[in-house]
C-alpha cells in the first residue's frame, strides 16, 4: 500500500471511530466470573428479553424446522410464505411487509435509504438509543425533543422542529426505558402535520393496549416496525419486519433491502411461531399479569418508584445513587439495565419482568439494598 493510500484508509478509520458507539449491556458471564457463581444462578433481567417462554419448547420448534428445511437452498419461497402469514397476523397484504434480520436492521435501512444531507431526523428523548446511533453515521441531523414530565408526546414541539425540514421522525411506542405506549391522538397528529416519514417502533406492542397497524393504509407517510425477538421469545434468531402501504414496502423490499436477509431458519421459524400464536399469547398474559405485580412490588419498597408500563420491562427511580445500586445488584448476580437521568429524574434503572422466582430475588435483593 503506497503512501497517500495509507493516509486514506488512516482517515476512514478516524472517521468511524467518530461514530457513536453502541455500547452492549453486561453479559451473563461477566456477572458470573465477577461475582463468583454459577452462570445458571444469574438472573438476567437487562435486555427485554421474554422469559416465559419455555426454553425446551422453543428448542422443540427449532428442532422441527432444522428438520424440514434444506441448507444448501436460498429461502425465496420462504420469504413470500412469511410475508403472507404476517399479513394475515396483523390484518393486512402481505406487499406491505417488509423482512429484515431484526427490526434494528430495517429501521437502519429505512434511515439510510430516506435521510440524506439535506434532511434532518427527529425523535424524542429518553428513547432507544439505536436510532440516534444510525442517524449519526450518516452525518445527519438528530433532534431529540424530550418528552413531557408525565412521559407522553410534546406533538408540539415535534412538530415545530420539523418546519422548514424534511426527514424522518422516529417514535417508539412503547417506548424504550419509560415503558409507556402513547396516546393514539397524539401520534396521528405528528403523522398528519410532519414533512416527511413517521417510523412508529413497536417492537414491545403486544405488551400494550393497540397497534397503529392498520393506519399504514390510511397514513402514505407510515412506517411500523415490529419483532420477533420479544413477545415470541426469538431475540437470538433475528428477526423482524416492516409495514408501510405497499409503494413504499415494494420499493425498500425489491431496490434498497439486501436479498435473502433472513436465513432460511429463521423464516421458517417465524412461520411455525405465528401459525401457533395461541400459544405465545398465553405466555404474553402471563407475563403481563406479573408485570402488575411487579410494579407494586418495587412500589412497596422504601425508596424505589416504579412507573407504569405498557412493555416487558418497568423503569424505577432509587432513592440511593443509581450506579451503587445497580453494582449491589450485580454482586448479589442480579442483572438491570442502568438508565441514570430521566428528563428531571435521577438514579433510574429498568428491569426485564422476569418469571416469578426471578423476581422474588430482585425485590428481596432490592428490599435488602435500599434499607
């Protein structure tokens, strides 16, 4: 490599560590050889991941699709089988879904393919941090209009920072850490008066109250994202999906996505899942039953203050400095998420609802921290 190449590839390099780093959450295993136990005794709870689903069960269904399919095959026909199945699940075509390895990778599709120098990205603030981190390696603009104290939308201020621009305005409901779902009205209000695409995350909404689904027919300027990797248990399988009127779905499927983004497993998984979805709704009811017990668990605790939430995680506020008590929790080989500031609110953390005996550990843990 000549000189002036080196320099080059010296400045790329430069250039991308720039970027906004996504920095992953702690693992199993770093709680384990840092607090001196078995990995099957630490009870993770910081990624959102459903655990009431049966892990044997889940392995069962992997089993059977390992048996039907063929490898040495691209999954084409599998791709149209799944968009139908979708279709059918959510109550539309099925050219309005749009396949991705995960909702993080279409999202950071959808970013790509619409934002440009000239356009500016616009969400709210706390939210899930992948947007800004897709928004900032293309030198764009980011917004974050936080919400209001009560954590609902500032459609306001949303949409006055949208004028004179054009973009992207990305929402998550429920939204990541704050838990809650928005108001239907306020949402269709920034779909009606923004310049540009509404992204609607609604990777937690069988969790909550309503999907917007069916507004992508109504709404041109409508994207949603949904996932298998929470209500249905597959966060390790990857996969996701996208639903806009089918302009838009044919365009980002045919010209901007990648072809055979989903692996052959993980489409026949998808289908195999939602052809038994009788059978995750029962967990999802579960868990949101426990979700509610939960909640006035950590509320009944001195100096813990629990929030509302419409997903499978609750946010909470400690009285005591948040890193301590995430740190007490570590040692006793209990894994949250550390949060911090929210909006005016210091020292909150966020906890997956985990299965029962899981949280008998948490709030025992928490009980004995927060005295």
């Amino acid at each position: 490599m000549d000189k002036n190449s080196k320099e080059w590839l010296k400045s790329k390099l430069k250039e991308i560590k720039s970027f906004t780093k996504y920095v992953k959450p702690e693992s199993v295993l770093d709680v384990a050889l840092e607090a001196g136990i078995e990995s099957e005794k630490v009870i993770k709870l910081n990624q959102n991941e459903n655990l009431f689903l049966s892990k044997d069960f889940l392995c069962f269904l992997l089993n059977d699709v390992i048996n039907e399919i063929d490898l040495r095959l691209y999954s084409k026909e599998g791709e149209a089988e799944l968009k139908k199945a979708i279709g059918k699940y959510v109550g539309l075509p099925s050219d309005y879904v749009i396949l991705g390895n995960g909702s993080d990778q279409i999202i950071d599709l959808i970013i790509r393919t619409f934002l440009g120098k000239d356009s500016v990205a616009i969400s709210i603030k706390p939210t899930y941090s992948m947007y800004k981190w897709s928004v900032n390696h293309l030198g764009v603009k980011y917004f974050e209009i936080p919400l209001r104290e009560d954590f609902s939308l500032n459609v306001e201020g949303i949409l006055e920072s949208s004028k004179g621009n054009k973009g992207i305005c990305l929402i998550c409901s429920p939204n990541n850490p704050t838990g809650n779902q928005f108001e239907l009205e306020d949402v269709k209000a920034i779909i009606e008066g923004f310049h540009g695409l509404v992204l609607v995350d609604e990777a937690y909404v069988e969790f909550a109250k309503n999907s917007l689904a069916k507004l992508v027919k109504k709404y041109e300027n409508l994207i949603i994202t949904r996932t298998f990797s929470k209500a249905f248990g597959l966060a390790g399988v990857r996969i996701g999906y996208a639903l806009s009127n089918s302009e838009i779905s044919t365009a980002i499927f045919e010209y901007a996505q990648l072809p055979y983004s989903l692996n052959c497993i993980g489409l026949k998984l998808a289908l195999k899942v939602l052809g038994m979805f009788d059978r995750f709704k029962k967990s999802i009811d579960e868990l949101k039953e426990e979700r509610e017990k939960l909640m006035k668990r950590l509320n009944s605790i001195k100096g813990v203050r629990a929030f509302k939430s419409d997903a499978n995680f609750i946010l909470f506020q400690v009285k005591k400095p948040y890193e301590k008590v995430f740190n007490d929790l570590f040692d006793k080989g209990i894994l949250v998420r550390k949060i911090g500031k929210v909006l005016n609110l210091e020292d909150c953390l966020r906890v997956t609802v985990g299965l029962p005996y899981m949280n008998d550990r948490l709030i025992e843990a928490l009980t004995s921290i927060s005295e």
